[in-house]
C-alpha cells in the first residue's frame, strides 16, 4: 500500500515538473513586451478613443500621453519608425484634448527624422496654433521646421511673422523674420532660432542638443574670422599659411590672438584640414555649413518635395 502511495507521490511530481517545463518552453516562446515597448497596435482610433472614454477625453489623453513619453524614453536611439509611432500616439492625445500644450511641442522636436514626420509634426502644430492662437511657441517650432528641414524660408518668415506680436513673443523675431528673407547660406538664421529655441524647450535632452548646435555655430563663426585673416595674410605675403599659428606669428602678423577653438573646451586648437585645406577647430575636424554642402542642399531639396507630397 505504501509503495503503491509513494508511485503515486513520484507520477505527480513527474507531471508536474512535466507541466512547469512546457509552461517554460511556451512563456520563452510568448511575446511578453508591453505595448510601448514594442510601439506596435497600441494607438487606436481617436474616435474609439472618443468613444470609450465615456466623456472623460482629458483622463484619456493624460494616459496615451504619458504612454508616448514612456515609449520614447525607452528608445535608446530614436529611429524615424518610432519617432512616427510616437507621433501618432500625440496625434490621438490632441484630438482628444486638443487644449493641451507641451505634447505639441514635444512632437515637434522627436518628428525630424523623414519628411513624412516633418509633416506630421507640422500638421500637430497647425492643430496647436488653431487651439492656442497667443501662443508664439508654436509658431516658432513650425517657422523652424520649414526652415531648417524644408528650406521654406518664405513660409518660415510668414509663419514667425505673425507671431511678433503675440504676448510674450521675443523682440528679436522681427529681426528673425528678415533674417529668413536674406541669409543666403542659413547660419545666422540657424545661430537666432537654435538661441531662441534654448530658451523656450521645456525638454533638457532636446536643450542639451541645442545648446551643442550653438556651440559649433559659434565656432563657424569664428572659423570664418580666421578665413578673412587668412586672406588678408596672402595678399600681404603672397603666399599661403602653412599652420593657422602663422596669422598671428611674425613681424606682419595679421592677428593679435587666436579666438578659442570651442567656446567651452580647452586644449584645442585650429588646424588646416589636409583634405579641404579649411581651416577647422580640432575638436569638430570640419566646418559648419550644413546649407552650402552638396548632400545637404540635396536632401532638404529631397524632402522639401516628399513633404509637398505627404501634404497633399
């Protein structure tokens, strides 16, 4: 009789180590990611949203819109794939409670990636500025977005334009405007809005890689001093430098001082790029004219009819 108790004891434990291996093998095989995590099927359509809110539309909004931020603070890199999810997830948030305010913004700053996602972010915008009309900030966002993505400077300047008058808006906005209308090569067009846009981003990542851009227009900048010096020196000796040191060397030195290489970092130094034969901050290795490199004129060219595309 024991024995036959403990067979019984040793068949069950059997089926049981039987049962907890395959709940194993079928829970490995199962996936186990939340939604945002994998940023797939989870934006449903905001009038199901609508719908199922059951009039509660800001409570709801409040939860895609924290799932939107939770999504990309997951992403360790954010791809245009889930920059677009992360979109549409804002997207659903406005129409539900279109009175919110930073969710607009922080589209605008993640949507960069493609001009299918410029235009989203622009669309978003539009919604903002239709809810939020005294509110200059969008304005600026979406003046930056044709800009610097697009290379609509007219639309640019007729979107900023009238926000100079908004409370709050910057004096130098106006000053923006004719920027817009003149600066052939964008720099201090790009220098006025990435200050601007430091000032106003309520998102330290995003101030964080503004305040970089800053950085190296400011060294642009003083790059190009160094180019004007340098062809004060040939025509003085008739001849090139051999080292940026020579500006500044010599009995007919044509600088006093050499301007710091980065605004912030020591122990650098202006170099002659062997390649371009420009001179460059050894800390970046090249220049900043994101408007006169060929590829660069090429893709906002590229975009700026993808988004005439996506628009229409």
């Amino acid at each position: 009789m024991r024995e036959r108790s403990e067979g019984r004891g040793r068949l069950r434990a059997a089926i049981l180590c039987a049962a907890l291996v395959l709940t194993g093998v079928a829970h490995s095989a199962m996936d186990t990611s939340s939604p945002a995590d994998t940023g797939k099927g989870f934006v449903p359509p905001a009038a199901q949203a609508r719908l199922s809110s059951l009039g509660f539309h800001a409570a709801v909004a409040d939860y895609y819109w924290l799932m939107a931020v939770e999504f990309i603070g997951s992403r360790f890199i954010v791809e245009n794939e889930d920059a677009l999810r992360a979109g549409e997830l804002i997207d659903l948030v406005t129409t539900l409670d279109p009175w919110v305010g930073h969710p607009y913004r922080f589209a605008a700053m993640w949507l960069t990636e493609s001009a299918e996602a410029v235009v989203a972010s622009n669309r978003l915008l539009r919604r903002a500025i239709a809810y939020h009309p005294n509110d200059w900030r969008n304005r600026h966002y979406l003046g930056f977005n044709y800009f610097y993505y697009l290379g609509e400077n007219l639309k640019a300047a007729r979107v900023i334009e009238a926000a100079i008058q908004l409370p709050g808006a910057p004096r130098y906005l106006a000053g923006l405007v004719g920027k817009l209308r003149t600066d052939e090569d964008g720099l201090e067009t790009t220098a006025a809005f990435l200050h601007q846009l430091v000032e106003v981003t309520e998102d330290e990542y995003a101030k964080a890689s503004y305040l970089q851009a800053v950085d190296e227009v400011d060294t642009e900048r003083r790059a190009r001093l160094l180019d004007k010096a340098r062809d004060v020196y040939r025509k003085q000796h008739g001849r090139d430098i051999t080292s940026v040191r020579d500006l500044v060397e010599g009995p007919r030195s044509v600088l006093r001082e050499l301007p710091p290489p980065h605004p912030f970092q020591d122990g650098l130094e202006w170099i002659i790029d062997p390649e371009t034969g420009q001179i460059v901050s050894s800390f970046y290795g090249a220049r900043y004219a994101p408007y006169l490199k060929e590829h660069r004129r090429e893709k906002r060219e590229r975009w700026r009819v993808e988004a005439r595309a996506w628009e229409s």
